[in-house]
C-alpha cells in the first residue's frame, strides 16, 4: 500500500519522506481493478517467477523444519555450509574462488543487500552511479543513505551498457558506490568481458566500489552462459556481486541472496545486518545450500523454458509487425513503444483496451521512455494471445500483409 507519509500525524523522519514512491505499485492497483471487474487480464508486467521451488528443495526444508537445532536462533552471519555451498557453486559454474569464511555475506534475498551496501558507503552528499533504465531498489539504499544518484544512460546504441568515458570528471571523483546489473532488469541486455575489464579499471582509477546485481545470472540465451563480474581480473578488490537463488530456482519467497567478492565490503555488510537481523531459519538455509550443491538439471531446464517462451513471444510480436530485439538473457523483453504514445500511455492502452499488463519504461528511469517491458513469465498459450490480442487493437501494421 502507498502511505502518504507527509499526511499522517506521527511526523516520520526526513529519510521515509525522501524516499522514492513505488511507481509500479500504481500499476498493479490499475491491473487489480480490472480483474476485480471480472477482466481476464494478462499480466506481463511483473517480475515475479511463475514456477514452482524444484521439490528436491521442498522436501529438504520439509525435513530440516523438523531439526530443533533450527528451532533456535540461527548464527548471525548464517551457516558455514550455505557460504561454502554458494562458493562450491561459483567455483564449478564461474571458475571464481570464493573464501566462505570472509568473501560471502548471506542475505534476505537480493534486494536487501542492495539497499545495505549504500547504507554501508554512503555518507550524506556522495554521489552513486546508477543505471538508466533500471531496478528502483537501487535508489531506494542511496535514498536512505542520503546519497545523491548519478543516473548512467542505458541506450540501444551502446547495447544498454553504460558508457564510462561519457561520466563527467566531477561526477566520478564524488562517487563512491556504482550498480550495474547483467543480465539486465529491464533491458534483457548481457554483458562481455572487455566490458567488466572496463569498470575495473574505472573503478581503480576512482575509486569507486563497484556493485554487480547478478541476479538473472542463471538465465542466458542462444547458448550463452552470462558472465559474473567476479570473472575480471581485478574485481574483487573493487567490488562485491549480489546472487540471488529467487530466479536461478524458482525461490523468490524463500528470501535467499548473497553479497560476494570484497572482504572489506562483505564484512561491513554483515556488520549492518548483525544491528537488523539474525540470519535466516536455519531450515531455508539447509534447502538453500541443497540447491545449490544439488542436481542442477532444473536451471537448465528452467532455462530452455525461458527461451521457448522468447520465441514464442517474438514470433507472436512478429505477426503483428512490433519489432524488437530479442533480450540475450533474464526472463524481461524490452520493446519500443509505438510513435504517438509515451510508455505510460501505451501500456494504460494495452491494459485497458487489450486486458494485457505490460511495465511502462519510464518507471525505471527517464531513458526506459519509449519503451514497456514484458515478462516471461506465463505459458506460451498466454503470451501468444496477449499478443494477438495488441494485434487487434491495429496499432502496427505487418509489413508481410
Ligand atoms: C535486477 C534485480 N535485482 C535484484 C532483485 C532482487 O531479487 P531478490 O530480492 O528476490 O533476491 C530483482 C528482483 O526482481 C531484480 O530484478
């Protein structure tokens, strides 16, 4: 629920009121009310993966529920065998070694370790890099650290990776903190090698810490396997990446992340959370390390799913005449909006004219105008006839007519 914070008697802090409003939960309060008109929407605006947990990870935590060593209060940085298993993975999946005793913080999910490490760098007034389009938890750490953002444009002509020779001097020598996100929320882009070798060097020579979300980083397409930033030479003394086991299987409501890489960095951040938290139920944590020491046929798998889905999505777009580029990873299509619309438009068209719920760009970041995203994240059937059903508004013309 949005609260109006300035209105209510209890005068909150200066840090709730400065806090940016949750541009999508507009959205979702729209698609709410036609649904409630009995609509038969189709909601491909969210980010919420549609598939369940593999059960091998259920039963686990139905099992280790019942440990009463559980019952108790877990350690406060979490088990040793969840960071070594988080480290067991990144060695066989990334050739990246990991020391589980310093190099890996766990987390409340991804999310949470976004808004920590700003709370981690951040004094009032330092400047933090952040990409434009992209993923509003960003703003919502630097917020709360009183950070100022210094917003990276993500175009289509430098393949959605920002360009690091375009920052002003002034900026770089204030900022302490960059985000950078591959495979990309919303933009579908992946990221190369020459590319992180680039933040590296950007971020010795300005000594700017640089955070990795790398939360799609099991969801590659086309037979390519993303890169995790923790592969450039040079990265863990600049930085930390974030994982998440939310997409790479189905865990979302589990709430179970990493930070990786900078020891400095990933003890500060288990410093912040031994003031907020004791870690998570020792059950999670034991499905957790299951998941990823396990079979790992169910990424695969879930993988191939994603990519059917994209081509049945874009052979759907191609019918109608929307053209596109197909995303290279994560489970988001980033389309343009037709001319005469602004994304906010298009997509108030989409939902209220079509019964189809797409996320306008604009709502994360002023260079996402011109475009909406669409998840992957319902049958083939659905994302077909969400398409038809856009077609039949006659908005595109087919060329092949
Ligand atoms: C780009 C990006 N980063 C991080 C997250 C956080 O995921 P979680 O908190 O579930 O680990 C999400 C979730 O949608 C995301 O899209």
């Amino acid at each position: 629920m949005d609260v109006d914070v300035q209105k209510r008697h209890i005068k909150p802090a200066d840090r709730m009121v400065g806090l940016p409003t949750q541009f999508f939960a507009k959205l979702v309060a729209k698609a709410n009310a036609q649904i409630a008109k009995g609509r038969d929407v189709i909601n491909l605006g969210q980010g919420n993966p549609d598939q369940p947990t593999p059960p091998h990870i259920v039963s686990k935590l139905q099992e280790s529920a019942t440990n009463p060593l559980y019952h108790k209060y877990p350690p406060f940085s979490g088990y040793a065998f969840l960071k070594e298993a988080v480290a067991t993975r990144y060695k066989e999946d990334y050739n990246v070694d990991l020391d589980p005793t310093t190099e890996v913080a766990i987390l409340f999910g991804g999310k949470t370790g976004l808004v920590e490490i700003s709370q981690c760098l951040l004094n009032p007034g330092d400047v933090c890099l952040v990409p434009d389009p992209g993923y509003p938890d960003y703003w919502s750490g630097v917020s709360l650290a009183g950070g100022e953002m210094s917003f990276m444009p993500l175009t289509k002509d430098n393949r959605y990776l920002p360009d690091l020779t375009a920052i002003d001097n002034e900026i770089s020598s204030r900022a302490k903190l960059m985000f950078m996100n591959y495979p990309n929320n919303p933009t579908g882009a992946v990221a190369d090698p020459k590319f992180y070798e680039d933040v590296v060097k950007f971020a010795n020579e300005h000594n700017v810490v640089v955070a990795s979300d790398f939360a799609y980083g099991a969801i590659g397409f086309d037979g390519v396997k993303p890169i995790s930033f923790l592969q450039t030479p040079g990265a863990k003394e600049v930085g930390v990446e974030f994982y998440t086991l939310s997409k790479t299987y189905n865990m979302a409501g589990w709430r179970v992340g990493f930070a990786l890489g900078n020891p400095d960095i990933v003890a500060m951040i288990n410093l912040i959370q031994d003031h907020y938290y004791c870690s998570l139920f020792g059950g999670i944590q034991e499905a957790a390390a299951l998941a990823l020491t396990g079979p790992q046929q169910c990424v695969e798998e879930l993988g191939a799913l994603y990519e059917r889905r994209r081509e049945a999505l874009f052979a759907a777009l191609d019918r109608i005449g929307w053209r596109a580029e197909r995303p290279g990873g994560s489970f988001f299509c980033w389309l343009p909006v037709p001319e005469g619309y602004t994304s906010e438009s298009f997509a108030d068209k989409l939902l209220f004219e079509a019964d189809v719920v797409v996320a306008p760009g604009v709502g994360f970041g002023t260079h996402g105008e011109g475009y909406v995203r669409l998840g992957l994240l319902t049958s083939e059937a659905r994302l077909e006839e969400a398409i038809e059903r856009i077609g039949k508004l006659g908005i595109f013309t087919n060329s092949s007519d």
